[in-house]
C-alpha cells in the first residue's frame, strides 16, 4: 500500500525541484481533563504519508530527492497504557520512507538540512505555532552563512500544491470513497427503515452510528443532522434531542469516515412513511433540482454548471408553489430566492468532507475532470412567514448525494439510498 503514497511524494518532490519542504500532522486533542479527542491525523500529512500517528513531521528534500520522516520512538512502557508504535525504523520499512528520525530530532536536525536549499514550503499561515517554529530554524540555518552555507530566500505554501494533488483521485482513493459511500447509504436505510413517530431524533441518530461503526468506520465524518419537522430549517443543527412527530418530516445529513475517506448523504422523509400534498409538492421541486444538477456533473463542464441548473428548478418550483412571485430571471437577479435556498450546490469530498481545491483559480471556473468527486445538495428551507402559504410552514427538504466524475460522465455511489418518493414509501411501508 505504501507504494501509492510513495508515487504522491515523488509527484510532489518533483514539484519542488531543489527546495525543501515541512509538513507536521495534527496534534492531539484534549477533550476536558485528562481525556482526549478521539486521534485524527492532518489530512494533508496522510495524503503523502498513510501515517497514522501523532508527533509526526514529514520532510522532503528536493535536491537529494528524499523523504524523512521525524516520528516517535518505540517505547515498551508507553505502548503498554496507549497502544502500539511503530518507531522511525519500522516506519521506513512500512512506509517507504527513504529516511526516518525520532521526533525528539527534529529541532537539531531541520536547521542543517534547510541549508543550501533556494526555497521553503511549509503550510504557511496555518498554524502560528508552527510559522514561529520555523522561524526560528531559517534564524539558526542564516547563522551558518559564515560556513558558507545560504538559508533559503524564498518561502512557498505548501499546501496549494498539495491541494491540487487532492483534487484528482486515484483508483485507491476512488474505491475508498465508494466504500465510504456505500456504508454511508446503508446507514440511512437502516434509519428510514427504523423511524417511527414518537422516537427521538438521537434514537436515529444511534442506528447511523451503529451502522457505521459495525462496519469499520469507527468515526462519523462530521457531526450527523437529525432534524425533525422545524428543525430541518436549520442548516447546521446538531442538538438531535427533539421528538419526532406524525405528520412531520425528517432531515437525515450524515456520512461516515472510512479509512480516513468521508461519506456525506441527505435525504429527507415523512416520520410515518407517507408524504403529505404540501410535502410532496416541495419535495418534488428539490428532487427535480437535484437531478438536472447532476446531469451538468460531466468532463469539461464548468464547476458552476450544476449550481446554475439547480437554481432554475428551484426557482421555477417557488413560483409554482407561490412560494415567490415574478420570472425566474427576475428572481434569480433579485436574489430573492435566497428565503427558502441560502447556500451552494455542493463540495468537493476525500479526506476531507468539505475537501480542498480551488474552484476559481485565477478568478476563472475550474471544469470538471475525471477522478474529481463532489457532492450535489439542493434544498428548500420554508419556515413560517406570512407570504407563505400555512401548508408549506416548517418544511426543510435536502437530497445530497455524491458524485464521481467519470471519463465519459459521472457515477452517482451514493444512489443506494431511495429518493423518489414512492421508492421512500415502499421501503418504509415493509418495516
């Protein structure tokens, strides 16, 4: 496995061409007290490395063309209370690193290495420990200039080339992603299958959580959204303690994290397993939205080709719905819409659930290439107004899925879970 993040070190160290570069993971967390955060590492870090430990420093040299890495030493005691390490030599072995160091090295070795190097890439801005850090090492690497040694004199962001990388997925990445996806969709299957009117929101919220860790994703990707009724007109809600009532719908948004790949799904149904009218007609709208927004999924498409597409569903559906008066052009440049739809299509997603990328470099949309995978996540958001008809009060409705672009389109790996409504009824009816 180690070979695949060799191939993205050698990409990037070819990029640097004789400069050199440092990327530290993320360090521990503590919760409250004595007790941590369950232990995540710096997506960045583990794009290029796989490893998983904290108290890590990756290096890359680009004129020796090599790859350190500064991690923990093997400790009997300590891995006896939290677990196995595996210790700079066996990291190198596992790894492919060319060269590995104890973490306790780091200060007394990167100063000396940094000579002669015309340029430094580190994650600039991002952490103002870090950014002192290594001002203190090109402070102790400009003193060896009376040796002739020269500091380097240009600085560079690391992560921006990193963010490219990111953009475009290999095979490895793609069959994690769909396996995260996969999981990801029988969770909410296994939640439209088990609500009832008159559960609580985290008693759905535990059958997600079941499903995911069951089945070795110990981590949800991000803080699942259970919302039931009025609750689902609130984009980041995350309290998941209300009850559940007939006649109300349900917002399920949650993925899991597998293999350090995030899943990211919505759907929305009816407590009892039948859509009202009211309901039926909004949900209608998003849907149609959703699914001409991932027909504009295609290669060479601009990345604001399905936001558009959406947006013209949607906005014709609210002035079906008399939710809005006047054209769709008119309200689109009005931004008068932004009542019941307030944020954008959609995300790219990998390691990170809001991954990295550009999406106007330069100022100009970026297209869609193969291997990218973003997520597609029209709504409608009604809550009570007097301009709005008494039916449509308090519905929230979201169908997000997500999408891989293909050579010669897109694969949607997220479809496993039903959206059209009589697909949703059917499957909450045998249950």
């Amino acid at each position: 496995m180690h070979v695949s993040f060799q191939h993205r070190r050698q990409r990037l160290l070819a990029q640097l061409g004789d400069a050199i570069a440092i990327l530290p993971t993320a360090p521990e967390v503590i919760r409250n007290a004595d007790a941590h955060y369950p232990y995540r590492g710096d997506s960045h870090f583990l794009y290029l490395t796989g490893f998983a430990e904290p108290e890590a420093v990756l290096v890359l040299d680009g004129k020796a063309g090599k790859a350190l890495l500064f991690c923990r030493d093997k400790n009997p005691d300590s891995e006896i209370w939290d677990g196995f390490r595996y210790g700079p030599a066996a990291a190198a072995e596992a790894f492919g690193f060319d060269e590995a160091y104890s973490i306790s090295e780091l200060d007394q070795r990167l100063p000396p290495l940094l000579a002669d190097h015309p340029a430094l890439y580190w994650a600039v801005g991002r952490d103002n420990g870090w950014d002192a850090r290594i001002a203190g090492y090109l402070q102790q690497a400009r003193q060896q200039a009376r040796v002739g040694k020269d500091a380097p004199q240009q600085y560079g962001d690391l992560l921006a080339l990193i963010d490219e990388m990111r953009l475009i997925k290999d095979e490895r990445e793609i069959a994690v992603l769909q396996q995260a996806g996969r999981i990801s969709a029988e969770a909410h299957v296994r939640a439209m299958q088990a609500c009832r009117p008159g559960m609580m929101e985290y008693q759905i919220e535990a059958e997600l959580l079941h499903h995911f860790v069951r089945h070795g994703a110990r981590q949800p990707a991000y803080e699942s959204i259970v919302a039931g009724g009025a609750n689902a007109c609130t984009l980041h809600y995350a309290a998941n303690n209300a009850r559940l009532n007939d006649g109300e719908l349900l917002l399920i948004d949650a993925g899991c994290e597998f293999n350090g790949y995030a899943g990211d799904i919505t759907r929305t149904f009816p407590v009892n397993g039948r859509f009202s009218g009211a309901q039926r007609d909004v949900y209608e709208v998003v849907l149609a939205a959703q699914l001409a927004a991932i027909a504009a999924v295609q290669p060479g498409a601009r990345l604001d080709a399905p936001a558009d597409a959406a947006l013209r569903v949607l906005v014709q559906g609210m002035l079906d719905l008399k939710l809005l008066a006047g054209s769709v052009d008119g309200v689109i440049e009005s931004g008068d819409y932004r009542r019941f739809y307030m944020h954008g299509i959609g995300h790219f997603i990998g390691l990170d659930v809001h991954d990295v990328g550009a999406r106007r470099p330069g100022g100009q949309w970026r297209s869609f290439q193969s291997g990218m995978c973003t997520t597609i996540e029209p709504g409608l958001y009604i809550r009570p107004d007097d301009r709005v008809p008494v039916a449509f009060h308090n519905i929230g409705i979201r169908i997000e899925d997500n999408v891989l672009v293909t050579d010669d389109g897109h694969q949607v790996y997220t479809d496993d879970v039903p959206k059209r409504i009589d697909d949703i009824e059917a499957l909450m009816k045998q249950h």
